[in-house]
C-alpha cells in the first residue's frame, strides 16, 4: 500500500512543482515529473540502504523521532511546541551563553527535521517511504532555485545544467536522503537567489530571505556560513564599487587568509585555527573505516603540512582498488567522472569561457567550493562522510565546469561561424 501512497502524493506534488515554477525559470511537465520522481526514487533508495546495510544511522533516527514527536503533538501539544524554544539547550549548558546557543544550534537541527516528518506523519501513516515525498517536496526547490540562478546568467546552458542538478545520479542520491544535506542545498540556493537579486535588481526584500537563508545555513551547517562570507562580499565589493572580479576575489582570500592565521596572536586558545583543530579532535575521536589524517596544530606551517591529505581525501580518494562496500566504490567512480567533466570542459572548452571565468557567480562557486573542499580534508577523516559533505561544493564546482564546456556538436559550431 505504501507505493500507492508515494505514488499518489508524488503526483500531487508534481502538479504543485509545475504551476509554481512554470512562469519564472520554467520546467516542462516532463522534466519537472522525472526531476521529482527521480530524487524521490532516490531518496528511496537511500533510505533502504542506510536500514539495510548501516543499521538505520542518522536517517532512520530522524524518522522514529518524528513518530515520538507526533504522539506529542496529538497529546503534548504545548511540548511539541515549546521543545523548538532555546530553554532546555541553556538549562543544560549550566547558563553559559556561548555553550547555550551551540547547544541550541545542535538540537534545532534535529527537532527542526524530526517536526516537518511528524507533520508529514499525519498524511503517510508514519510509512519512512512516503516521507521521502514530502521531504523531498522541500528539498527540490534547493535544486530548482540552484538551476534558475544559473539559467538567469547563462540561458545557453540550460540543457547540460539539467541534466547535472536534477539527474546526476551520485549528487542527487547524497541531497535526497532524510538528512540535514539537502536542506543545506535548500537555503544556499535560496540565498544565492536573493543575494543575486538583491545585487542586481536592487530587490528590498530579498534582503529578508537573504538573513532567513542564513539563519537556515547556521542551523544545518553553521561552518559552511563562515566560508560563505568572503565568497560573498568578494562579490558585492566587485558588483557595488565596479572592481574586477578576479582581482577582487583574489584580494578578499588574501586578505582573508592573513585575518585567519593572525586572529592566533589575539587569542592563543580561541581563535579560527584553533576552532578547526577542535572540530578535526571531535572527528578523530569516532570509530569508523577513515583515511590516514594527521592531527593539526593551529599554526600556518601545520595547515599547510596537512593540506595535501586534506585536498587528497577530497578530490582524489578513495580510489576504485581501495573502495569498500557499494557506496565507497559509487563514491570512487564518481570522483572520476568529475575529473572528466573537469578534463572535458578544458579540452572542449566553450569559445567563451574565459569571459566566463571572469564572472562574479563563476568566481563565488570556484571559491566556496575549492574552500570546502579543503575544509571538509582537514577536519574529516572518515570517507563516507566527506562524500555526503562535499555533494554540495561538488555540484558548484561541476556547474562551473558543465557551464565552460561547448556542449554543440561540430557542425552546429560550423554553422554558427558560417552565419
């Protein structure tokens, strides 16, 4: 019965996906169908290999809270409600504020999902499956906000950025689950839209959705927020004062980097190297299958000894003869298939792509991707988590690279210069 269930509720939430989208960046009919029954299968899939093979981790958790949350809500309704205030968090960091607040950051993160389930829970019988669906419902925009902000700036682009955000299977399997991921995608999306808008068609209100994507950020991934900062300004000091892109980025990293390893001297205990240090120290202190990762110290020459594990781990590893299990040797292949669609964009690279390159959107995704990228190096060590949290620098950075690639065959390309 539970099929009928995805497959009625999939229908519904195809036809609201249609009508909400067709008249901005639309989707047909068909594409929009296949996006959303794609990532829900997906999502599916998801589900039954983490319960099967992985004794339900976080996924499946997230799912029997809902149900608790659920009985709360039918007969501790003012529970349900008030669990969502910062009280319980403080009262249980001893009254320290900083403590307090990251405690509360913590467990939002999981009421936040486990209280959308428990909604969804009403209408699918506490059925995990058909869940999938009405998350998913939420986490598509993520992937159709991404697709328009793209489109808007590169319309030529449309098809091959299809295929990439919505059907390129390994991305879309990591932003399907029920986990916090795809709703890191959700609200990066969401500002990326407004920021974009707010830059450039001087909308007032987009600065509203800017804060509340941040606030989102914050809850499900609050050190994705920090890289984003000088990704951002980088690009409002290019657009607002009209200074080369490049340059600037170049400038903004720079400077950044000095700020980064200075803040040491202010503080020799609490300062930015020293937080990634204590966040890789979390990491390293959990049993799993990883990768060899020596410990930092927060000092410049520390960081860089490390940085060639730490870009190893992300870009290269692991590789097809030291995959183990299904989801290491999916993780394997796709890391080559990126590296082709990289080798590809530079052999048949479009006649415009060093414009394009130069754009403040193209330079903001090279940046806060190459920037996680090593992030995620330092600090995890465990290959089953770096592929979950590098699905969403990977999807910008095989945007950027999708985008500078001639997708026309040869003798449409004779045909463009003969005209």
């Amino acid at each position: 019965m539970y099929i009928i269930g995805i497959l009625f509720y999939s229908i519904v939430f195809i036809y609201i996906l249609y009508r909400l989208t067709r008249r901005k960046v639309p989707l047909t009919l068909t594409e929009c169908s296949l996006a959303f029954l794609f990532k829900v299968g997906l999502g599916c899939l998801y589900g039954y290999i983490y319960a099967h093979y992985y004794n339900g981790d976080d996924t499946w958790n997230y799912h029997l809270y809902s149900l608790q949350d659920l009985h709360k809500l039918k007969h501790e309704t003012g529970r349900y409600f008030t669990e969502l205030l910062p009280a319980e968090s403080f009262a249980w960091a001893g009254g320290t504020f900083w403590n307090g607040l990251s405690a509360y950051i913590h467990t939002l993160e999981s009421d936040s999902i486990s209280k959308i389930l428990s909604i969804a829970d009403i209408f699918s019988g506490g059925n995990y499956y058909i869940n999938v669906v009405f998350f998913n419902f939420i986490l598509f925009w993520g992937h159709y906000w991404l697709f328009s902000v793209f489109v808007k700036e590169f319309p030529g682009k449309r098809k091959p950025l299809l295929w990439l955000i919505f059907f390129f299977p390994p991305l879309v399997f990591w932003l399907s689950g029920i986990r916090g991921d795809g709703l890191v995608l959700f609200f990066l999306a969401l500002l990326l839209l407004h920021f974009r808008r707010w830059l450039y068609e001087h909308k007032k209100w987009s600065v509203l959705y800017c804060l509340l994507s941040m606030l989102g950020i914050i809850i499900f991934r609050s050190q994705v927020l920090l890289l984003l900062l000088p990704a951002l300004l980088a690009w409002f000091v290019s657009v607002k004062f009209n200074q080369k892109p490049v340059a600037t980025f170049l400038w903004v990293y720079g400077i950044g980097g000095l700020l980064f390893f200075a803040s040491a001297w202010i503080s020799p205990t609490k300062n930015l190297p020293a937080v990634i240090v204590e966040r890789q120290q979390s990491f390293l202190k959990l049993n799993g299958t990883r990768f060899p990762l020596d410990s930092l110290q927060p000092t410049a020459t520390s960081f860089a000894r490390v940085l060639p594990q730490a870009l190893s781990h992300t870009f290269v590893r692991p590789t097809i003869w030291e995959a183990k299990g299904a989801l290491q040797l999916m993780t394997a292949v796709e890391i080559i298939v990126c590296w082709l669609l990289v080798l590809l964009a530079i052999i048949k690279r479009d006649i415009h792509a060093k414009q394009t390159l130069q754009k403040p959107l193209i330079l903001f995704c090279l940046a806060i991707s190459l920037t996680l990228y090593i992030f995620i190096g330092y600090v995890i060590p465990f290959p089953g988590a770096i592929v979950r949290y590098k699905a969403i620098p990977e999807l910008l950075l095989l945007s950027v690279a999708v985008i500078c690639t001639n997708w026309n065959a040869p003798n449409q390309i004779s045909k463009k210069i003969y005209i």
